[in-house]
C-alpha cells in the first residue's frame, strides 16, 4: 500500500477587530560601534600628521628668514700693497638666539667742549682789521704822490679853474674835468689814472713819469648821458692805490 501524505497549507487572515496598522513591516537600526570607532580614530590620525607636517614647514621658514636677516655684508675694503687685510669669520646667528662672542662696543660718551666767548674775542682782537691794513698801504704808498686835485682846466701845467665837486652837464656842451698828480722819487715808474663811473671802470689811463718831481694829468669829457656817480683814482704798478677823488655828474 502506498503512503499518502497530506501537505497543508496554512493562511493566516486578518481577525476583524484589529487594526491594519500591526501588520506594516518596522525597521530596525543597529549601530556597529566598533566600525565608528576605528573611522574616527583613524581620522584624528590624519589631522595630527597634517598638524605636524605644517608646523615644520613655518619653522624652516622662520629659521631662513632669521638667517638672511643675520647674515652681515661685509663692504669692500681697498687694499694696500704693503698691508694684508684677513677676512672675518662671522658666525651665523640662529633664530631668536643672539652669537655671545660678537658683543657691540660702547662708545663712551665724549663731550664737546665749546669754544669759550671771551678766548674767540681775545682772537677776534688779535686779527688785524683789514680797513686798517688797507689804510696802512694807502699811506705807505702815498707818500710819493705831492700832491692831487681834480679840476676844470690846466694852465702851464698848474690846476686852474677850482676843484670839482659837482659837474654839470647838458646836451648842448659836454664838460671836461681833469685830474692832477705831482708824484716825487718815482723817475722810471708807470702810474695809471682811473675813470670809474658808478663802481666800474670806464678808462685807463698809462702814465710815464721821467722826473724825480714830475706833474702829470689827464682829461674826462663828460656829457648828458654820462650822468652818475664819478671817481678817478691814482695806482701804480702793482695796484696800489696812492690817491683817489670823487664827484657827481648831474
């Protein structure tokens, strides 16, 4: 006989009474906490190596920049032939630390002593003026020169027509003035007489003395256009002055 075996089958139906909401499938989350910590651990690695890698790197920046701060030019010195000059070994100076073998030297404070008021005048007085030095040659060289006016005419060699103060002139008629000297022990000597119109030279005059006692004079002819202040002087031949006399055109 054959065994017959029955497969049964079993359905389970919702029961009236119960809510649909029961029979929706929940999700359940499980949280694998040896996986997180193992992320985050090997995370934490990451930061502290980059961390370190970039705090190198600013060191190795400052000590450069520290280093090329420090490090002294020395100028070019010229060199004697008889002298030997040796370079200087000047150690590098680390950053923030300073060499203690190389030590700047004080310069002790000098005072300046200033000049005392009364030695600067005592000097002051000392010094020949040089109005009295120009004085002192006029009248040493002078002493040849017997005499010198300036006048409107020469008769017989003599000044005629009184001396002259004030020329003047107009556009009609131009006046002559002359300048006379009388010069003693100077045969052989040159003197030169000098017009000058308001401080410049405007005629020379070379004079030949041939005489122990010799006169001598020259002349001016001043017009309208030569209106100023006037002077003629007496130099001989090294520039001294021996004479002079002034007056105005008008």
């Amino acid at each position: 006989m054959t065994d017959k075996r029955n497969i049964v089958i079993k359905v389970k139906y919702p029961v009236a009474g119960k809510s649909a909401e029961n029979l929706t499938p929940k999700i359940i989350t499980e949280w694998n906490i040896k996986r997180i910590l193992l992320a985050a651990g090997a995370l934490v690695l990451i930061l502290v190596s980059l961390f370190y890698v970039f705090s190198d790197d600013t060191q190795e920046a400052e000590i450069t920049n520290a280093e090329s701060v420090n490090t002294l030019e020395i100028p070019a010195i010229p060199q004697d032939k008889d002298t030997e000059i040796r370079k200087l070994d000047i150690p590098k100076q680390t950053a923030g630390k300073t060499s203690s073998s190389v030590k700047p030297k004080k310069e002790p404070n000098k005072k300046i002593q200033q000049p005392d008021d009364t030695k600067v005048k005592e000097v002051i007085k000392k010094q020949p003026d040089q109005t009295s030095i120009k004085e002192h040659e006029y009248s040493a060289a002078a002493h040849n020169v017997v005499r010198a006016s300036l006048t409107y005419d020469i008769n017989n060699r003599e000044p005629a027509g009184g001396a002259v103060r004030t020329v003047n002139v107009n556009h009609k008629k131009p006046v002559s003035v002359f300048y006379f000297t009388e010069l003693k022990e100077m045969n052989g000597r040159k003197v030169y007489h000098e017009w000058l119109r308001n401080g410049e030279v405007i005629s020379k005059q070379t004079l030949v003395i041939s005489g122990d006692n010799w006169r001598t004079s020259s002349r001016k002819l001043l017009s309208d256009s030569e209106q100023g202040n006037w002077s003629v002087r007496l130099v001989d031949e090294k520039g001294r002055l021996l004479n002079e006399k002034k007056f105005k055109v008008e």
